[in-house]
C-alpha cells in the first residue's frame, strides 16, 4: 500500500510533482502512465526517499519509507537501470545490497536464477546490454522480497521474452496481495498487466481508475461495418455526435453510434451489412484522449497525416 | 480490495544493520578492482622506495634512523594513492548511479557515509600497517650487520602513526568526494590540497616574507600529517597537536559531505 497525500516536488520555478494525492492498493497491478517529464519518475522517487518532496507526504504500508526497520524487504525499487556501479559483477552488486539487510548468498543465487542472469553472474555490470541491466535491476529489487514494487520502466531494454516475463511477474505478485506500482510507455503491454491505472500529465493526475473505466470512457469506442452500399449508409447515420470514416471502399469505422442502432437503421433501409463489428479503443487511444492537452514534449515536425482523426466530419470521408 | 489477500511478510527476518551495512560496504570495496590496484600499489611503491633508499644508505656508509625514514618515505606516495582512493569510494557511486541503490538500501543516509567511512579507514590503516613495517623489513634486510639500526619503541608508534595518517587521507578525501560527487573535481581538489597547498603557502611566505603564510603552513593538511609521525624539533608542534590538526581537517570535510548528503536529492 502507497499512499500520497499533496506530494510536491519543485525544482527552482519549475513544478514537476504538483499536489498530487493518490493511494497504490495492495492485490492489484497499478499502472502509472503519463506523457516524458509528467513526473513519474520524480514521483517514484520520492517514494522511496532518494528526492525530498516539496510538500505533502508519501507513506509505504503507514511509513515513511526511511523509518521502515527493513525497508528492501518492505519495498523493492527498480528506478532506473544504472544504478548499478559498472565495475562490480553483478552478483557482488546483489551480495553487497542484500548484506545491508542480512540476505545472504541463498538469496542472491536465488534472484539471480529467478531473472535469468545465471551465465552473466559473474561479469561485471560494465558489459551488459540494457536488458541484462534490466534484468539485474529486477533482480536488486526482488532481493528482499518485498511486499511493494516499485518499477520504473522494467520492460525496457527487453526482448519479447522478456516483456512476457515481467508481465506475468508483476501479475503474479499481485495475486500473492503484493503492490505493484509499474510505469511503461508500452500501451499494449500495460493493457495487459494493469488493473488500475494513475495517469499522469503536467505534474498533475488527470486519471486514477480502473482499467476497464478508462478504456470505456474513451471517446475512440467505434463500430466497424462493411457493406456493398456504405456510402448510402453513411449518409442515414449521419449526426451532430457521429463521426464516420472510410478507409476503403466498402468500409467505415463509425463512433458515437453503438452497433444495434446501426443494424437497425441498415435494415430499415434494406441495406445489407457483411459486417458489424463494435470496437472497444485501446489503451493507446484512451491514453492519447487523456493526455492530449498535458504532453510536456511535442515532435518538432507537423506529421503529413493528423495523428488525432476523431471527431472527422462525415462529409470529408464519405466516397 | 480486501485485507485478507494483502501479502504477510514472514516474520522474524533479518533487518538492515549496522554489522549489515559495514559488511555491505567491505563487499563494495573489495569487489573493485580499482581498491585492489591502489592498495597493491601502494605496498609495492613503499617497500620499492625503502630498497632503494635502504641500498643508497648502504654505499654512503650513514645508516642511522635510515630503517625510519625509508619507510615513511613511501607515505608521500600513498597518501597520494589513497586521496584518489577515497575521493572515487564515492564518486564512482554518483557516476555509475550505483548511490541510488545504496541510499534506497539505507535511506537514512548518513550510516551509509559512516560504513564507507569505518570500512575505507580500517582497510587503508591495516594496508599502511602493511606499508610501513614491510618498508622498515625490507630497510633492515638490506641494512643487516650495520650499526645503529635498531628500532626503539618510539619509532615503531611513529610507524603506527604513519598508518593511521594514511588512514585519514582517505577519510579526508572520501569527504570530498561526498561534497564535490565527482571524481576528476574531488581528485583535483584533495591532490591540491595536499600537495600545492603547502607550495603556495611556502611560495609566499618565502617571496613575499608574509607571515602570516609562514604561520599558516604548519596548520596545513599534509603538513601536520608529516608532523604527525615525525619527531618534532624545537619550535614545530608536537605530534599529537599535529595529530588533532589532520583529524580538524578530516572531520571538517566528513561533517560537510554527510550534511550535504542528507539534504541533497540523490
């Protein structure tokens, strides 16, 4: 259990972490989603006390997390993967870190074999990859067992089986009634670890809800429909909340009407459908809805093709 | 989210220490290979400076108080060695990122400071130990069947004291490099502190005939670090007053780093 209540964080004039209030429930995976400099990573942080907040306070199981007895074995962190002295092999960087707490050998070798790092043990950190970091980095932060992780971008780096692993790592020690509090940027993959997500834009929280709440209050849930006479059906559907596109003859993807009511007016018309398919946004567009107005860092160039389609008037696409 | 499927830690776990964090600092120390070439480097340098000092002596005929000297000699070296040492025990953490994993291990921060600080002293002392009574062997080895090579029990402390000077270098450096978190800075400031600094002052008070530079020298660090091993003459400070100088210095320099660690985001 995390829980924040006003956290701040300011550097000079510049406001990273702005009052925030937020509680990670234990038993589920959190996600924690926002655009480059939201803050995330300030946030985790100060969670476990490597920066000092502003104002406003941020506990770990009713501590702060510096007043724990045994604070890696109340929460294991993985904040960033070089915090790790390249000079050491990797399993003297576990030995070392454990032994603040008395975890002994038994435990590293277990860490070491639970991510995978079993051949790469012995060499120094210097010459790994960035998945082998990543990986070392997990290992660090499962040494003592925590009942609360803290990950910090864990899949990057990975390859694709990698990815699989930490999903179903993070899965599975929130079903034990762990904390798990992840942070990606990818949608996807987050889509399929998190049951709650805290979305992060400016500094500010512009979500903190269920997963299943924030796909369905998206404005992208569409219908896709194929019929030999679609432009005729576009034109009956048309209206002041419907948006229709075509991307090819044959084809539209309408929003704001939902499948039924499009089946019913399709048929009143006799208007034949070879397709009716209602499809639910994906996380990616939730979140681009979300944070739209609260992206810190725009690409420089104008893309030839709007990113944002929704909301397109019928008439520029009806062929 | 109910409490019942909140995980339950196994109770009676081990917890973060002190005999913890002091056996976690000496894992870091030793498990770089940068500690082990210093530390061999200075042994090596101290006992080949004494050879040579000790087989010069030899062809010139006057050996008394050589056994002393030759091994102190090695000292200006080390203490050199382990300034670098003890500026790059902590710099290194900042650069590799590595300090955030031990301030999240011990996030209240200054025991941290203190483990680094109690496992760099008793290492470098025990590695001077080694230093300077190799140093003193291999002199009286090569000076075997001269007169008036026999050690007093003066002489062997001094040797001890050498030690422990070496000691507080690295300590005095470790806390610099905790102010300063960057190794070419904290090198470049601890170097100068013990080897331009007498310099200057000597510069100056020898062209300018200020004295208030002449004044200044004895409290300097590697001044007094001499002073503190070496048999006074008439009007210089004894030893131990030398002694609480270097140890002014050093405890000055740790307080610093340790408050700015404590105040500072890692």
């Amino acid at each position: 259990m995390i829980n924040a209540e006003g956290l701040t964080k300011r550097y000079g004039a510049k406001t990273a972490v702005d009052d925030i209030s937020f509680t990670v429930k234990p038993g589920m995976v959190t996600g924690f989603l926002g655009p480059n400099g939201a803050g995330k990573s300030t946030t985790m942080r100060m969670i476990v006390g490597l920066d000092r907040p502003s104002a406003g306070t941020v506990t770990v199981n009713g501590k702060r997390y510096a007043e724990h007895h045994a604070p890696l074995r109340e929460v294991g962190a993985l904040l960033d993967a070089k915090a790790i002295h390249t000079g050491r092999t990797a399993f003297n960087h576990l030995l070392a870190m454990g032994a603040t707490h008395g975890i002994g050998r038994a435990r590293v070798d277990e860490v070491i074999g639970l991510t995978g790092l079993e051949s790469v043990a012995g060499k120094r950190v210097g010459g790994f990859s960035l998945g082998m970091g990543q990986r070392l980095g997990i290992a660090a932060a499962l040494l003592g067992d925590p009942a609360t992780l803290i990950l910090d971008e864990p899949v990057n780096g990975l390859d694709p089986e990698g990815v699989r692993w930490v999903r179903q790592l993070a899965r599975h020690l929130a079903s034990e009634g762990r904390t798990i509090f992840l942070s990606s940027h990818l949608m996807s993959e987050m889509a399929q670890t998190a049951d709650h997500l805290i979305v992060l834009g400016r500094g500010k929280i512009i979500a903190d809800a269920p997963m299943s709440e924030i796909l369905s209050s998206s404005t992208r849930n569409t219908v896709r429909l194929r019929s030999p006479r679609a432009a005729e059906l576009a034109s009956l559907l048309q209206g002041a909340e419907v948006g229709i596109t075509s991307t090819e003859p044959g084809l539209l993807t309408v929003s704001g009407l939902s499948a039924p009511v499009i089946g019913d007016t399709a048929a009143r018309a006799g208007i034949a459908l070879h397709e009716l398919t209602p499809v639910a946004a994906s996380l990616e567009e939730a979140y681009m809805d979300l944070t739209q107005d609260s992206v810190e860092y725009h690409a420089g160039a104008a893309p030839a093709v709007p990113l944002t389609p929704a909301p397109v008037a019928p008439q520029e696409v009806v062929r | 989210m109910s409490a019942a499927t909140t995980y339950a830690r196994p109770a009676g776990l081990s917890s973060l220490s002190a005999i913890g964090m002091l056996r976690s600092e000496w894992i870091k120390l030793r498990s770089l290979r940068s500690t082990i070439w210093s530390y061999a480097a200075v042994v090596v340098v101290s006992l080949g400076i004494s050879l040579l000092i000790s087989a010069a002596a030899v062809g010139f005929g006057g050996v008394e108080g050589i056994p002393i000297a030759a091994a102190t000699y090695g000292i200006y070296f080390g203490q050199l060695v382990v300034a670098v040492l003890g500026v790059l025990v902590i710099s290194g953490e900042y650069s590799t990122g590595m300090i955030r994993s031990t301030l999240t291990a011990i996030p209240k921060r200054i025991p941290a400071l203190v483990a680094k600080a109690v496992v760099l002293f008793v290492t470098t002392f025990v590695v001077g130990l080694i230093s300077v009574f190799g140093a003193v062997g291999v002199s009286l080895l090569v000076l075997s069947g001269q007169p008036d090579v026999a050690l007093s029990g003066e002489d062997l402390g001094n040797l001890v004291l050498a030690a422990v000077y070496l000691a507080l270098t690295s300590l005095f450096a470790l806390g610099l490099g905790t102010i300063l978190r960057n190794g070419a800075g904290g090198i470049a400031v601890a170097l100068g502190v013990i080897l331009l600094l007498p310099t200057i002052f000597g510069l100056i008070a020898g062209i300018t005939q200020a004295e208030w530079a002449s004044n200044a020298l004895p409290y300097l660090f590697s001044s007094a670090g001499t002073g503190m091993y070496t048999p006074s003459g008439e009007e210089a400070f004894s030893q131990l007053h030398n002694t609480v100088i270097v140890l002014v210095w050093t405890a000055v320099s740790l307080v610093g780093g340790a408050l700015l660690l404590k105040s500072r985001d890692a």
